[in-house]
C-alpha cells in the first residue's frame, strides 16, 4: 500500500499553485467508486444477459410503469437513440413487446412480456445487494447526504448520455 501525505494537504495544495494530486481529485474518486459499483453490477446482470442500460429499461417499464420511448428515455438518462437500439434488442431478447399508439400509430408503446418481468424479479436482488455493499460503508444520513451532493455535479439541462 503506498503512504500518501493527508488528503486534506492535497486539497489545499491542488487548489492553488501545487502539483495536480490523482488521489486528492474529485472526479478520482468518482470514477473509482462508480466503476466498482458498475463492475459489480454489470457482472451479476451478466449472468441473466442483461446490462446496466437493459436493466434501467425493464425497471422503467416494469416498475415505472412508462410506456412510451421518450419517457422511458428521460427515467433513464440516455438519448433517443441509445433508447431505441436497446427496446429493439429486448424486444428480439423477447424482454418486452412494442406496439403502435391506438389513437396515433405513429406512437409506439412498450409492455414488458413475462420474460421481461421475471428479469425484474431475478435481477432486483443483484441491485438491491449491490446497494447495500455501498450503503454499508456510510454512517446513517451519509447515503441521503451523498446522493444530494451528486445530485448538485449533474448538468441543469438535464443532457442525456448515449450510453450508461
């Protein structure tokens, strides 16, 4: 393990004139933790051939209960397009099924099939284990806490990603 001086010198120095500290960096630290929380979670969805985008659709249509592509996009954060290769996929996977809107048939509708909800109901145990191995780490009121200040590093515009 190597011996580093206290974080707190290295913000203080960072902040001026001093050398750029990797391990006293915000986005550092970011990263490291949303990796390690991805790759746990990417493993065990894995096992059911879902990914982290394919999870946050089921759970959108499941749990959400959004029907439409541009809602279920938004719930999830990922543009259009992203939204619409993965629909495409998980309907092929026979995840969910589309179909067109009844008053307007240029809209389309998504329903998850049987398959696409026992996904929900084995992968839900993946996400909720996943979660608690971070929230095992903060004191009470830290998870609140930290989800509101990452909450505030979000774009205003609300942007959506092209992938997760």
């Amino acid at each position: 393990m190597l011996d580093f001086p206290p974080l707190i010198l290295w913000l203080g120095d960072m902040e001026k004139t001093g050398p750029y500290r990797l391990h006293a960096s915000l986005g550092y630290h970011l990263s490291v933790a949303a990796r390690l929380q991805e790759r746990r979670l990417d493993e065990q969805l894995k096992t059911l051939g879902l990914t982290r985008t394919t999870w946050c659709v089921l759970l959108a249509v499941g749990n959400e209960n959004l029907s439409q592509p541009s809602e279920i996009a938004e719930f999830v954060g990922i543009d259009r397009t992203a939204t619409s290769r993965a629909l495409r996929q998980m309907e092929a996977d026979g995840l969910l099924a589309r179909s067109s809107g009844t008053q307007d048939r240029r809209t389309r509708r998504v329903e998850l099939t049987s398959k696409g909800c026992a996904a929900i109901a084995s992968a839900t145990p993946f996400a909720r284990d996943n979660a608690a191995i971070m929230a095992d780490n903060l004191a009470p009121g830290e998870q609140a806490e930290l989800i509101r200040l990452l909450a505030k590093l979000r774009p205003e515009d609300g942007a959506p990603l092209n992938t997760l």
